[in-house]
C-alpha cells in the first residue's frame, strides 16, 4: 500500500546522506581522523544540496516527493542528482586523488611551463590540459558508476527457505559447474542471497558486487564488473599524465643548471617538488597496472589472486590471453541489476 502525499510530507526523510543535525549529534572523539570525517560528510551533504538546488531550479532534474529505491537503499552508498550517480561511503581518497591531479596540472602550467623555451609552451601546456581532463572525465566515470551491485533478497519466505538450504555440514553453499569446473556459490547472511560465482560482499559500500575486483581507496568505490574497464582507463592514463609532466620537470631541472639539492630548492623548489610528486606517482601507478595487466591476461580479479583461489586448481575463467584481453576490454559492459531510480512500490519491503 503507498502512502498518501500527506503521509509523505510527514514521514522523516529517508536518504543516505547524513542530514546537517544527524551530522552535528555524531560523537565527537578528539580532533584527529574522526573529526574530519565529520567535516567532510557536512561539506558533501552540503554540495550536494546545492548542486540539486540549482539543477531544480533550472529544470535539469525534478522535484519529487516519489520515495525511490535510492533513498531507502541500504547499503552505505552516496547518491547525487537523485540516484543517477552512485559513489562510495568515504570521499576522503576520492577528494585527495582528484587534488592531486588537479594541483599537479596547476603547478605545471604555471610553474614549470614558464622556464620553457616560448615556441613550445604553448603546445606542452595544451597537451598537459589535455591529459588532465581524460584523467579526471575517467576519475569521475569510475567512482560515480554501480561497479555490479547485486540485488539484494525482500522476500522473508524465500529467505527463511535459502537459509535453511545447504550441505549436508550445514554450511550455507551452492555448488555450480563453470566450463567443466565446480565452483561454490556462497550465501550472503547480510544480503540474503546466493552470489553469483566471482561476486564477493564489500565491507565498506555493505553490497555484494558481481565479478569483485576490490574496494579503491583512492577513488572510494568498489571496483566490479561494470567499472573494471573505467579503472584501467584511469591507471593507464593517469601514468601517461605523470610521465608527461616528470619527463619536462626533469628537463627544466636539467636546463636551469643549478648544482646540488639545495641550489634547486632555492632556484625553484615548486618544479622540484613537483618532480618528486610525479616520480612516486609514477612507481605506484606503474606498479598498479603491470599487476592489473598480469591479472587480465590469466583472467583472475584482485580479490581471487589474493585469496590465492585458484592454486593447485584450474581456472574455469581462464580463456587465453588474447581472449582475457578481448573480454576486459571490447565485451559489452552489462546494465545495472538495481534501478536505484525505479520508484519503491511497498514502502513495508
């Protein structure tokens, strides 16, 4: 049965965003790690409300009193513009990786670019924008897309009976053959389900993603079946980013001939410490996809090799290395099993 509309203007909202007050009566302990979170979760809220003022108010989005499976969604997901994008719990790495790229351009442009001979600088800050903006449209994609949430089980009849289901040990699992190999299929007692093989549940975003890869930290988002190609854009060109702006940081270093640390932190320490910041760029993403490009020729997710699932075993997934590449980078990406849009039809479920 739905509510009425007065039922719904009295009912206390329903969102996953913290309001400002649920956010002030948060316990305060100390002024490290906690209170910045809170700082952090207001200014969000508030961005937020904002952004969606102003798209009502120019006629993007509509105002609603319609309840949407987005806003009693619950797991410990972020919506913004009304369930249309969905981010992670924590925006801290999100914030922190986005400032860094965005710094590293500025500093580049107008820094860097400045020692450079003036026939050429307007050509290598063009490109540098270039590349800026592919990195942050594939930051964005990527921590703003369902990664492969699974719907999770309303029905108490059916769950009372998938409960009771198992071996005869009494564990909760399935067993399912993939291409000749048996593979267990593992009750989730949160989301009351049987996953689907390769599917794990996430601790931090509390959902159960399809073909689990793992949680980023520094984009703040799952990464799963319908992200894992943004991801890889994303390390990729963030690597070509910071080769672009180490490889002339380290030429205006060489060009300004200044001998010794010292003598480059005084002549121009904003270059050097722009050179530093690129380098250990450099050595992580690098690091990151050589194991991600490993991981896609023998066919295996992040979270499967750490579990080290498939020692002393085969791989059912396993098609070849040609093949693991054509499917991580050409197979047709799925649409979402969850319509956080979709209006919520029995407010009781």
């Amino acid at each position: 049965m739905r509510p009425t509309e007065t039922e719904i203007e009295e009912m206390e909202p329903i969102a996953l965003f913290d309001t400002n007050k649920a956010i002030e009566l948060e316990p305060k302990v100390g002024h490290g790690n906690q209170s910045l979170m809170i700082t952090l979760k207001a200014k969000l809220h508030n961005m937020k409300r904002a952004c969606e003022g102003q798209l009502i108010q120019f006629g993007v989005i509509e105002k609603s009193d319609t309840i949407r499976v987005y806003q009693v969604w619950p797991g410990k997901n972020v919506f913004f513009l009304h369930g249309r994008l969905i981010c992670g719990p924590n925006p801290r790495g999100l914030m922190f990786t986005a400032t860094s790229i965005v710094l590293s351009s500025w500093i580049f442009a107008r820094y860097v670019v400045k020692d450079m001979p003036h026939h050429h600088s307007a050509l290598i800050v063009t490109f540098s924008l270039v590349f800026t903006f592919v990195v942050l449209v594939n930051l964005i994609q990527v921590s703003t897309t369902d990664p492969g949430i699974i719907p999770r089980n309303n029905n108490d009849q059916e769950t009372l009976e998938l409960e009771k289901a198992g071996t005869s040990d009494g564990t909760r699992s399935k067993k399912a053959t993939i291409n000749g190999v048996e593979v267990k299929l593992k009750y989730c007692r949160v989301c009351k389900i049987f996953r689907p093989p390769r599917s794990s549940h996430c601790a931090i975003c509390d959902n159960c993603v399809e073909r689990y890869d793992h949680h980023c930290p520094w984009v703040g988002q799952c990464i799963g079946l319908r992200n894992c190609r943004s991801y890889m854009a994303l390390v990729i060109s963030g690597l070509i980013f910071f080769v672009y702006i180490f490889a002339f940081s380290c030429w205006i270093l060489h060009r300004k001939n200044v001998h010794g640390f010292i003598g480059m932190v005084k002549t121009c320490p904003e270059t050097l410490a722009l050179t530093a910041l690129a380098f250990n760029a450099i050595g992580f993403l690098g690091a990151l996809a050589i194991y991600h490009v490993y991981l896609i020729a023998i066919n295996q997710t992040a979270y499967e090799n750490f579990r080290q699932r498939y020692v002393g075993s085969k791989n059912p997934y396993d098609r070849g290395i040609l093949n693991n590449f054509k499917d991580a980078f050409f197979a047709a990406v799925p649409l979402p099993r969850v319509d956080f849009r979709a209006e919520v039809v029995n407010c009781d479920t």
